[in-house]
C-alpha cells in the first residue's frame, strides 16, 4: 500500500477551505510538500464543515484522501481519542507493505499526545508537523515509551467496562460481602442478620452509595425466602401516570397502551422480598395505596374488579430524615410506622474508621477478577494516602467509579497518586453559614458582624427608598445617625 499519512482534521484546515485564506492549513502543506499514497483523515466536526473542506483538498492534490468520523464527547476526552486512534491505526497496519506517517500538527494536545504514544509503542510510525514558521518537516521524537506503558482500557470490551461501572450489589449478596472491621459497622451486620431471620418490615438510613442495597439484599439472602423473588425498584423514579400499574399490575384494556394483562411488583416478589429504594421520595397519593396493601396484603390491579392478595416482606431504604418529613407533614406518619419496625442506621464512609483501605483493596481485587487486564493493579502508598484524606461523599459508589477511572488509565502495574488524583472530581467546598464555622479554629467574631451589617444595611435603605430614618427603624437601630456611624466604619456609601 505504500506510504500512508493518518491525521486529524483540525481547525485550522477547516479555516484554509475558506476565502482568502492566507495558509493552506497543516494538511494541505503537508501533501504539496510531500509525497504519500494515501491519506486517511480523522474528524469530529459537523458533516457540513468537513464535506466542503474535502471537496477543496482533493482540488489541491491528487493523493487519495478517505476520512472517517469519530463521535467525541469533547475533543480533549483522552479515553475516546485513544480508543479512536487506535481503532484507526490498528486497520491501517494490516495491510500489506503500509508504512505509516502520523501528521502532528491537527487537533487538540490531547489528540497529539495519543499520536505519540500509539506511534511509539504499537504502531511504529514516522511523525510529521507543518507550521507557517518552519513549513513541513519530518519529527525525531528522542524517545521511546515502554509498550506496557499503554492503559489496560485499549484491551477492555465495551460490555466488560460497562459490568465493571454498573458496580452494583451482587444477587447472592450476603453478610460476608459487607466489608469492614469497623465496630459499628460489625454491629449493624450483627442486627442486621438478627432481622433477617424475622419477618418484619425493615427501614435503612443512609447517605448515597452507603451499601443499602447490600444490606437489603443480603437481609433477604439470609431469610426464609431466599429462594423466592428479590424485587427492587425506585420510588424516587415512578411516573405518576404510571404507579399504580407499577405498583399492582393492570388488566388488559385498562388504559391505552395495555394490550395485556401485567404483575405489579407486588406480585412479582410475592413470597419474597420488595426493596423500596428512595422510600422517602414517594408522592403522598402514593403513600396512602401503599398503606392499605402493606396493612392486609390486598390490593385491586388497574382495571380489575376482584381483589389480590400477596404475601411479601417489606425492606424500604432512604437517605431523607423521614421523621423530619413526618414532623413536616410530608411523610405519612402511619406509614412510617408501618415500616420502621426493624432500622438500621449505615454511616458515611468517612465515619467508617479502618475500613477505606480494606474496601479500596475489595475493588481493585473485584475488577481484576472482571477482566485479566487488571488483575495484577496495587496501589501505591501515596495513592492509598490519597485515599484516607478524601472525604468520599458518594461513599462506596464514589469510590468504585474512582478505582475503576485510576486503574484504567494508570501507566504501570501500581496505580500511583497521580492516577488517583486525576481520577477524583473535585467537589467546591459549601461556604460554611455564620453559625456553622469551626470554633476550634478560632473565628473573629466582630467580623462576622460587620459581614452581617454590610449585607444588611443596603437592603434596608433600597426598602426605605434611601430614606435612613426609616433604613434605621428596619434594621432596629435608634436613630439614623447610628446608621451613618455603622456606614462609614463599614465604608459603605
């Protein structure tokens, strides 16, 4: 096939096309000034941009040229400009007696640095650039990369990937997949066991990614209906046209769309167990046929005229004070306690002392025995220190997805802080109110007042219509004058 140059179309070529354009662009330079059999270019852009620009290279030579476009989420996404590269050299090495030329100039650095990794390590390739300073000229990259440096993501399956970011609990979870060493932790696995040999209702408290659903299901694995249904479903997620038939089933004719009869999830966990997720975000409507169904088991389908009966146990979790929302009129109080016979109460990770390292070892262990390529990743001390500082707010979930980013795209074996520290999404920092700020760091009381004044002080005189009298009288103070003395302490005009 001969020589073959592979780039990227980037701005600056789409911008030669035009008008008036006082540069060919880096690809165009690159072909008047030398020779190659073929060219196959890469493109994000819109079809209508890159259609007129191909119209007008092929005018200016006659190398072919064929283009192949690639769906970026940003043209900065390292992940997906790897995977395309790759995709793209991988085809292109195939063919017999194909030398590849890789044109640096085109795209994002993101695009140029995955050029040089690939053309260094799996596809060896003589590197191009072309600018109006120097024109074009051949590259001599006085370096090699080390072939294990490429990330283990190019040899993961889509499908692989996707099982490894779902992260979710395991059908046959059980108590022993509860990971911890905490002693309050130990304690709620103790009750928890307690409960599941019982068949009341039980009500889980948690933040966001605690392991409510591990618990849930391995309350029901340990019961006597672990060989009936576990159902889950999401109360924060029904559609309200939709709930009662989610809820209860429907018979065929019952509303447009119901072309058969359909088992509610009540029906579906019959003799065993219906997981509430979100229980507390349920619309009060809601509550009330939730109510009746969980005081006798009998409930009437969408459409139907005789009466169900089901026998299912209850687990409901939430992350909402449903107290506070009973005290607030928003959460049925005989719901409630209908529910919360058996609680338990998960804490945060960030409460859960000696359990972050135990927990980061059970990942990285669990996506190694997902897929062989990453079966042998550790993790370094700085990054395990990392680790202990981060205040976790999505919990376990956020730490799965965190390995997961780390592991795929650390550079060797270890994934070192560095990994990890580029695998974390920074959350901004909530501004503490004026009655939250940390006493044992010491705080200047006075300026808090004045922050207060000058917060104040002007909204008072735009309700007073600039009238200080008045402004005064609004704020609580004894005359204008006091008012102007706070103002020009405060230089406030």
């Amino acid at each position: 096939m001969g020589e073959i140059l592979i780039s990227w179309i980037g701005g600056r070529d789409l911008a030669a096309a035009g008008e008036g354009a006082n540069h060919l662009g880096p690809i165009a330079s690159t072909l008047r000034a030398q020779d190659f059999d073929r060219v196959e270019l890469l493109y994000s852009y819109p079809d209508a941009e890159v259609s007129g620009y191909l119209e007008w290279l092929t005018s200016l030579s006659s190398t072919d040229v064929a283009i192949q476009r690639v769906e970026l989420s940003s043209p900065v996404n390292f992940g997906e400009i790897y995977l395309a590269a790759d995709r793209a050299l991988k085809a292109l090495s195939t063919e017999p007696g194909s030398r590849l030329n890789i044109l640096l100039s085109p795209g994002t650095p993101a695009m140029q640095a995955v050029w040089l990794l690939l053309g260094k390590t799996r596809y060896p390739a003589s590197f191009w650039q072309s600018s109006p300073e120097q024109g074009v000229e051949r590259v001599e990259v006085p370096f090699d990369i080390a072939a294990e440096y490429v990330p283990a993501a190019s040899n993961i399956s889509s499908d692989a990937m996707a099982g490894m970011a779902s992260g979710g609990s395991p059908t046959t979870a059980a108590f022993n997949d509860i990971i911890t060493q905490n002693p309050q932790m130990m304690r709620l696995k103790s009750q928890a066991a307690i409960l599941a040999a019982r068949e009341v209702p039980v009500l889980i408290y948690g933040e966001s990614g605690t392991g409510k659903e591990l618990f849930a299901r391995a309350i029901h694995n340990a019961s006597p209906r672990a060989a009936s249904p576990f159902i889950a479903v999401n109360c924060g997620a029904f559609p309200a046209e939709l709930i009662d038939s989610i809820l209860f089933g429907h018979r065929k004719g019952a509303f447009t769309g119901a072309h058969s009869d359909r088992d509610g999830v009540f029906q579906q966990a019959h003799g065993g167990t219906l997981f509430l997720d979100e229980f507390g975000e349920l619309d009060p409507a809601v509550q009330v046929r939730l109510l009746r169904v969980l005081q006798d088991g009998t409930f009437t389908p969408v459409g139907g005229r005789e009466q169900c009966r089901v026998n299912v146990r209850i687990v409901a979790a939430t992350n909402r004070d449903l107290l506070k929302a009973v005290t607030d009129v928003n959460f049925r109080e005989d719901l409630f306690y209908r529910v919360a016979v058996g609680v338990l109460h998960l804490p945060p990770l960030r409460e859960r002392e000696g359990d972050l390292g135990l927990l980061a070892d059970r990942v990285i262990a669990s996506l190694g025995r997902q897929d062989a390529h990453l079966k042998d990743k550790k993790i370094s001390i700085a990054a395990r220190n990392l680790i202990l500082r981060h205040p976790w707010r999505g919990n376990m979930r956020e730490l799965h997805s965190t390995l997961l980013r780390a592991a795929l795209w650390s550079a060797t074996d270890t994934i070192e802080a560095e990994d990890l520290r580029q695998a974390l999404f920074q959350m901004p920092e909530k501004e503490p109110g004026v009655l939250d700020r940390d006493i044992s760091q010491g705080i200047d009381i006075q300026a808090l007042c004045d922050d207060i004044w000058r917060h104040y002080i002007p909204r008072a005189l735009n309700a007073a219509h600039g009238k200080k009298t008045r402004a005064a009288d609004l704020l609580g103070l004894n005359n204008y004058q006091t008012l102007t003395n706070l103002m020009e302490k405060l230089g406030l005009k």
